[in-house]
C-alpha cells in the first residue's frame, strides 16, 4: 500500500492523539458531514479483539481472522488489540440492487492506524474481505507537536465507485484535510447529532420514497416562498415522524395509525403528506393559502385563530412546525387537551407566553437559550422532553418531542403549570379580574378593539360553560389583511398599468422612427413622484391604503415594469435573457421548469404598439390564447386540476 495523501499537522494544545479518534468517529459514524453523496451509516457496537485472528465468533469476526491469516492481513501489519466495527455506508441516493455491501472497520489505538475492509457475501451467507478496495488512515508522531495524517491503499486493486467508494484523489484530499481540522479544534457542539432517536437507515429510505412521490409540487407550487426548500422540508419532516410514530406504534403494540394536529400549519403540506400516509389529522392557520385548493377535500385545512384556551382531546399528537407565537403554548395544550396527548415542536422564531423572547443568559447562544426554555416548559406541564436534530434545509432544525408523562395529571400539576406561566407575564404575576376575565399584560393598551373583544368573548364563554379561568393574556392573532396590491380590482391595477405604460413611451415617442424596420420603442424612465402627478385622486387615496402604494402595484407587474431606485421603466424583455452557457452554469435548483412558462397572456404583444421585442419561442408569455399552459395535473390519491396563475 502507498499514500495517497499526507497532511501535517501540529498540536501546541496537546489534543493528539484523542483528538484524531473524535475526528475518525466522525467518519465512521456520520460520513455524511464529510461525503454528501451519503446519507448516513448504519454501525453495530465494537467488537474488541485481544489479538489480530483472536476471539472470532460472528460472521464479521470470522472474516477478519481469515483476512489476518492471509498474506493480505500480514502485509498491512495488523497486530495489537484492536476494535471492529461493522458498518453499511447508506447512499443518498440508493443505487439499483443489490445494495452496497457492509464494511469492516479496524481500530488499531495503539499504533494509530483505521483500516476499511469491504466485504462480501459469499454463497454461504458469511462474509469475506474484498481486497481490493481496502484503505488506511494513519496517524503518526514525528517529533514534539508534530503529526502527520496519512492515507494508504493499493492504487492498482483500488476501484472508485464515487459513492461508497470514493476516488483516491478525493480520500487524499479532502477526507484528509476534514481530518485534520477536527482533530485539532476545539468545538463545544450544543446539539445532539442528527436524527439521534430514528433509524437513520429507515429515514433514507422512506425519505427517497416521498421525495419521488411529491416532486411535483415543486413544480406547481402557487406561493412566493422557495418551493424546493418549503417541500423538501416537509418531506423530511413527514418522514421523521412517520418513523416516530411507527416506532411508538411498535413500542405500545399498537395497529391504528395515530391522529394529530397542525397548530399553525402554513402551507398545510405537511399535513397534506401525513393524510396521504394514512394518519388522519387536521391543520388550523390563521390566514388561508393559495396552495389549500391543490390538495384537495381529503386533506383537512382550517382558516382559524388558535387560542391556548382551546382543547382537543380527540388528537394524539400536536405539531408545532415554526409556530411562532404558539411554541411555548403547544406543550400546555398538550398537557390539558388529555393524557394520552403527546407534541412535536421544531422552534424557530423566539416567542415567549406574551411576545417576543428576551435573553436571560448570555453564557448560551439565544437558540440554544430558547430551545432550554420551550424544554422547561414541557416539563413543567409533566413531559419527559427529548431532543433531537432533523435533516432540513434550516437552521433552526433542533426538535422537541414530549411523548411520556413524569406524572399523573392532576389539580396540583395544573396550578404549577398556571404559577410558571404568571411568572413569566410582564410585570410579573397578576390576578385575575373578577368574573375570571383574562389577565390584561402591559401590550393589550396597544391591541386593536378586535383583540380586546376577542379577550372578552373567551372570559364570557369560559364563565357560561363553567369551565375554570385559564390566565393565558395571549391574544391570537386576528385574521390577516393583505394589503400588497393582490386584491384590488383588476380593471383597476389594468388601467394603472396602462396608464403608466403610455406615459413611459410617450418620453421617446418623438425621437423614434415608425413603421416595420424601426427600433422597438423601450420608452423612457420617470420617477415615482412624478408618476403619481398623472393619476387621479382617487386612485391615489386608494393605492395609499396599501402595502407600498403606487410602487408595489407596479412591481407586481413584474412582466410590465422594472422599478429601481425610485424610478420606473419598462422591460425589455431581450435584456432579460441570459446567453445559453450562462444559463447551463445555473444551479437547477434556479431553473424555470417548462411548465411553469406560458401561463399568462403576454403584455407587450396585446397592447404595446410594435408587440413583443421577442419572438414567440422566445417569451416566457403566452402570444395568443392558444398557447396558453392553463392545466397541470398532480399526480396523488385523486388527481386534480391546477390552475396555474
């Protein structure tokens, strides 16, 4: 064997050779972090072996003493005791059968050497050492506090496969130079590693599996938001917990599949997924989405504001999936809904019982900070909280799960839960208002008379059904306004629009020549203020109730106007266009897919006098109707018509 790769290395701080193991168990148990063609590795516990060949049992033991007693084994100078350690590396994306053989991983401690033996099975169900794709990772020390960091393997018998196998050049590079780095610093992790309470191995599977199988949301998603981070993280999402609740089904001996509750659902794709996999299950958000109406009436989405006061005891589970002002409150519904209740939290924004989170201690990061608190309350309402870290395109990624109880529920449980609740209202504990009215926190001065009466309205109800005052001072928020251009009526924004066209081509009108051959008139370019000059009152006093007035209805005609530093002109479309290598560097990620192009009628070829500056292959809008992309079908239990606009 040869190296490949060598890198040096010194340690002023004494953390070699400990430090080089921390780092190696990286590699052996998380490639991932290191090889982002994988997704993980399935490891069984070590094995020590008192001497090389000694002690063999198991199947991997027995291939490891035929390999030591061969020439191969001797060559590479396997002696000493030393860890074995069965490991199957997990692609990213599976490859057709048969899947990737295990590999043996020798720890040599005392001589600093890991070695990777791939195997394979032979007719008899046992295993043996393929030779030829058999690597070294060796630590040396030169002298005082140096090191060096090598790897060996035989380049002639080496066969890269890019995957399980990577290519030598890579191993000698970049698996070095990862190596190195953790074996040297010093890094205080706040987290558990990823996907610590699942099997990481079912987790890839069943992720791939619905990764296929929703793809084509990408394509059709209706909101602004990113689409491949938004359903890719759900995806993930869905997938963690449908190995949690199988796990808990398993565990409990359970067959029906458990129910649950999206508080704050947002787009409502995950409990989109979640119903599709058979659990049943509802999603409640305060203001509708447009992507409610593709999934259809077996998926159950709810435009409603949540109020901690509110109970559902027919749920097994509550998710709280970046739900902002209701994170802290979800444990406490848990807890009060029933005692079979369990959540699922992945915290996001920082949100305390009656607003925003403020830092307490300045030794934590404030994620870290928060993610203590929202575990204290947990417990506080008698969960035993565990901790985990999802595999998400987020920074925030760390969940908190509560499925068992310390405790049986009780009045005494209930009035701790109330007492750390008021402690931690502004301006300390408060008393409630006779008749059992809520609580009124410093901020409810500031609230609209819509809060205020909804407040009232909850301590009304609470009083005629006989149900006890609960101090929550938490105001849900009310039904959101959208105030952004979008629900203005479209004669109106069609007559802005050309209004504003005709006075940007009327600043170039006269230097153009007319007819065929002339050049395509752009128009020219005029600030907002004096835009404005040129409509009428009232389409100024109705633009000024909205969102960015005059500005924002013009950059929603986004087709039409381009509008930057105060100042509006028209687009020119030929300028939008990118050269085609240009185009290939992209990532795809940013690409247009096809369908999504030539869903609207194109502006400029119905109303600018010379029509588009481009050819019909050429624009993204439709000339003419009969091009028009008006339909696409999502595939799913039912399939179903989608407008796209």
């Amino acid at each position: 064997m040869e190296a490949v790769g060598e890198a040096a290395l010194r340690d002023p701080a004494g953390r070699l050779p400990d430090g080089f193991w921390a780092a190696a168990a990286v590699w052996l148990e998380r490639p991932q972090v290191a090889n982002k063609r994988l997704s993980g590795a399935c490891a069984e516990p070590s094995l020590r072996v008192p001497r090389a060949g000694g002690g063999a049992a198991g199947a991997a033991e027995r291939a490891w003493g035929a390999f030591c007693a061969g020439a191969e084994g001797q060559a590479l100078g396997l002696w000493g005791p030393v860890e074995l350690v069965l490991r199957r590396l997990l692609p990213r994306r599976p490859p057709p059968p048969p899947p990737p053989a295990p590999e043996l991983v020798a720890r040599d401690v005392l001589n600093g050497r890991m070695t990777f033996l791939p195997l394979e099975e032979t007719c008899q169900g046992q295993y043996k050492v393929k030779v030829g794709n058999i690597y070294q990772i060796w630590l040396r020390h030169m002298q005082d506090d140096e090191w060096t960091v090598s790897v060996l393997l035989n380049p002639e018998k080496y066969v890269p496969d890019g995957i399980v196998y990577p290519k030598a050049e890579w191993l000698g590079n970049k698996l070095i130079s990862k190596l190195v780095k953790w074996s040297t610093e010093i890094t205080k992790n706040e987290f558990k590693r990823t996907l610590s309470l699942i099997s990481v191995a079912r987790y890839s599977q069943v992720y791939q599996d619905l990764k296929e199988k929703y793809k084509e949301m990408v394509k059709v998603w209706p909101e602004v938001t990113d689409p491949e981070k938004f359903v890719y993280e759900d995806v993930a999402i869905a997938t963690y917990l449908l190995i949690l609740w199988e796990d808990e089904r398993a565990r409990r001996g359970l067959s029906e599949k458990q129910s649950f509750l999206d508080l704050g659902c947002g787009n409502g794709l995950l409990v989109h997924i979640l119903g599709n996999e058979g659990h049943p299950g509802k999603g409640i958000d305060v203001r509708r989405r447009k992507i409610w109406d593709m999934y259809g009436p077996q998926t159950c989405l709810e435009e409603s504001a949540i109020n901690p006061d509110h109970l559902y005891p027919e749920a097994d589970w509550l998710i709280g999936n970046h739900s902002d002002e209701l994170t802290p409150w979800i444990p406490v519904i848990a807890a009060r809904s029933s005692s079979s209740c369990r959540y699922f939290l992945l915290p996001c924004c920082f949100f305390d019982f009656y607003g925003k989170y403020n830092r307490r201690q300045s030794q934590k990061s404030q994620y870290r900070e928060y993610l203590d608190f929202v575990a204290e309350v947990g417990t506080v309402c008698g969960f035993q909280v565990e901790e985990d870290c999802l595999r998400i395109p987020s920074t925030k990624r760390v969940c908190l799960i509560g499925v068992s109880r310390t405790g049986a529920e009780g009045p005494a449980l209930e009035d701790e839960r109330r007492e750390f609740i008021r402690k931690r209202q502004p301006g300390g504990p408060v008393t409630l208002a006779p008749g059992g009215s809520c609580p009124r926190p410093r901020q409810e001065q500031s609230l609209s008379a819509a809060g205020q009466r909804l407040c009232a309205e909850e301590a009304l109800s609470r009083e005629r059904e006989g149900r006890p005052s609960w101090p929550s001072g938490f105001l849900p928020r009310g039904k959101e306004q959208v105030r952004n251009c979008t629900t203005l009526p479209h004669a109106l924004v069609d007559q802005v629009a050309s209004k504003v066209a005709h006075l940007l081509l009327s600043e170039t009108e006269g230097s153009l020549l007319h007819g065929p051959s002339s050049p395509w008139n752009r128009g020219g370019s005029l600030p907002l203020s004096e835009i404005a000059g040129h409509l009428d009152k009232e389409t100024l006093k109705t633009l000024k109730k909205e969102h960015g007035g005059l500005q924002t209805l013009l950059r929603n005609n986004h087709q039409v106007f381009k509008v930057q530093h105060g100042k509006v002109r028209i687009r020119d479309w030929r300028e939008e266009e990118r050269p085609r290598k240009q185009l290939r560097a992209r990532p795809a990620r940013a690409r247009l897919p096809s369908e999504a192009t030539k869903t609207r009628l194109c502006w400029f070829d119905r109303h600018h006098p010379q029509g588009c500056p481009l050819p019909s292959a050429s624009c993204p809008y439709a000339h003419g109707s009969a091009e028009l992309n008006q339909r696409r079908i999502v595939p799913g239990d039912k399939e179903l018509l989608v407008q796209l606009c």
